[in-house]
C-alpha cells in the first residue's frame, strides 16, 4: 500500500459553507497498518444506524481482514 500522507488539503474557507464540508477529504493512500477491531465494530454500528431510504432494513456488512478467506472472497470481486 502507499505511504499515508500526514498532510491534508481543504477548500478554502467559503461564505455559507459549514466548516464540516470545507474540511472533508477523500484520502488516495492509507497507512498500511490494521484498524483496530473496536474501531471497526463502532463504524459498522454507526452506519446500521444511519438513515436508509423507505426505511428498509436490516443493513448487512461482510468483512474481512487481510489475509483471511473472506477478504480473498471480496478482493477477487472488486472492479480493478
């Protein structure tokens, strides 16, 4: 994986632009170290929480670490 890059580029400030939006930003690298397990479950717990079109339900994730049958089993259906 490439290297994280610690610097991070924002829009500049903008008249009427809340500060969340202004600040977002859509990494091209990761740091090539794992995410905590915790961490992953409190994602996945956020986003089963989200809001969903015509309430439709439940939300379904499938995961896996790097290495593991399941991460073979969705890396190979990946578009390149």
């Amino acid at each position: 994986m490439a290297k994280f890059e610690e610097k991070q580029k924002f829009l500049p400030a903008e008249a009427g632009l809340a500060e969340v939006i202004g600040r977002r930003w859509s990494p091209r690298a990761f740091a090539d170290k794992a995410v905590p397990k915790e961490d992953l479950r409190k994602l996945f717990e956020a986003a089963r929480r989200a809001p969903l079109s015509y309430n439709e339900k439940p939300w379904r994730f499938i995961w896996g670490g790097e290495g593991g049958a399941t991460y073979q089993r969705v890396f190979v259906k990946l578009v390149e």
